[in-house]
C-alpha cells in the first residue's frame, strides 16, 4: 500500500528521518521504492536532466502529469509529490488549482509549490480544497533569472528573516511540508525550530525532517559540475541499487548531510 501523507507526518512525529529522491519514469520507480526511498519527487528538474535545458523554466504541465503517471506505474508504496513548474501557479489561486488538480489526476499526492509568504492565499486555497501542498523557500530555481542563478540564500540578516517569515507564513497558510533549499545550516537550524511540519532539506540542514537530492546527481550523471550539497553516492558503491540503499540509511542515520554538504552564513 503506498504512502499516505499521515503516514509521513507519523514518521516526523516519531522523529524518522524521511528520504526522499527524484525520479521521473517507471524504471527507476522501482528501483528507487526498492531501495527504501519514502518519498518520489517528479520535479521540474526534468528540464535540466531529462530535456536539456539549462533552467527548469521550459517545463510545462503536460510534461510534468506525464511523468508522474509513469512513476506512478512503476511504483507502489513510495508517497508521490509533483512539482508545479513555472507559470502554473503564478496566477490565481483558482487557476493554480485547476493546474494542480491535473498533477493530481495523473497520480501525486502532494504539489510542490515555490515561494513564501507571497503564495500564502495560493496555499490555504488548495489545501482548503483537498489538495496537500508542500511549500518550497530559500532558494527558487523558478527564480533563477531574479536572483542571479543557483545562488544560496539567507545569508544576510535581512534576507534571513524573510525566509523565516516565510517559513511561518506558509505554515499558518496549511502548507502541509517545507522545503528548504540551499540556505545557511544555522538559517535552516531556525526554521525547524520555529515550525512544527515536516522539513525537507537539499543544501540545508541534517535537522531537517528529511532530505532530497536530484536522483541524477546523486548518480554523478550530470553534465554540468554537482553543487556542493550533492554526494556522489554511485562513487561509493558498486550499483545503482546499492548507491540508493545507501542514501536512504546515511538519511536514516542523520549522517548525511555533514558539514562538507551545508553552506555557512
């Protein structure tokens, strides 16, 4: 039986660590869930690692309902979260939702949602209507262009405090789970601290709920240089299988991500 999002909330509750990984076909459904991944990300990073493009900002809806029914097929009991890529939340909330409810259809449980306090409406709109959101801050790759590329955010005080207002906002908007990317381990400390949802860290903090890396990544089989809070887990085994395995237990143990994979203020 798949994963149920109190199933998860239950394991944050309890204190065990949530792994979570990218994925985007039936294939590596499989192998993922056998690995003892907890949760299936189809993410926007599709446009990076499956399509080519140098930003995710190519990717559209069909593309993203599309892989999520393929790894819907390929798996069983991982919960399954989707990206809602650029321009498809942007507007209103009942636009977002109409985009959001086909993300749905093809198989998620859960959208991903970038931004902060700003989406605050967006978030209680959808969550008010059945559909489980998780609220993605720090740093937004839809964003790329406004920030300045794949930059870390939060090391300033005044840029700090804003993603810990957006931290609580979008908890007392209903966010279902956080997000934290590419923000300073101290920041992330802070955040987990002040809210009492699940957290999903990439390039944040081993206090987190949880973590995600890009499947591809992790596999070392980007074509572009990994950024600092990828480890290369292939390089430590001999099988993708096993490279897997290894993620969830380093996850599970609270051993990954150390120093070497957090940003500093």
């Amino acid at each position: 039986m798949r994963k149920s999002l109190l199933d998860i909330h239950g394991m944050h509750q309890k204190g065990e660590k949530i792994a979570m990984l990218t994925c985007y076909d039936a294939s590596f459904a499989g192998v993922l869930e056998s690995g003892g991944v907890d949760v299936l990300l189809v993410g926007d990073t599709l446009g990076m690692v499956i399509q080519g493009h140098d930003t995710p900002l190519p990717v559209r809806l069909e593309h993203v309902a599309y892989h999520v029914s393929c790894v819907a097929r390929g798996s069983r009991t991982a919960f399954l979260m989707a990206d809602m890529p650029f321009g498809t939340s942007q507007r209103s909330p009942e636009d977002t939702f109409a985009n959001a409810a086909e993300l749905m259809r093809a198989g998620a449980q859960m959208v991903k949602i970038e931004g902060g306090a700003d989406m605050a409406p967006t978030i209680e709109f959808l969550v008010s209507r059945g559909i489980p959101v998780c609220a993605h801050i720090g740093l937004t790759p839809q964003s790329v262009h406004q920030v300045g590329g794949f930059k870390v955010q939060g090391r300033d005080e005044s840029a700090a405090r804003r993603i810990l207002h957006d931290a609580r906002t979008v908890e007392q908007a209903g966010a279902n789970w956080l997000l934290l990317e590419a923000i300073p381990r101290a920041l992330a400390d802070q955040v987990c601290d002040s809210v009492d949802l699940p957290t999903i860290g990439i390039g944040a903090s081993p206090r987190c709920s949880g973590q995600v890396l890009v499947i591809y990544d992790m596999l070392g089989l980007g074509s572009y240089a990994p950024p600092r809070f990828v480890r290369l887990f292939l390089r430590e085994t001999d099988s993708i299988e096993a490279a897997v395995r290894l993620y969830v237990s380093e996850v599970k143990a609270g051993h990954f991500p150390d120093s070497q994979h957090c940003y500093s203020s």
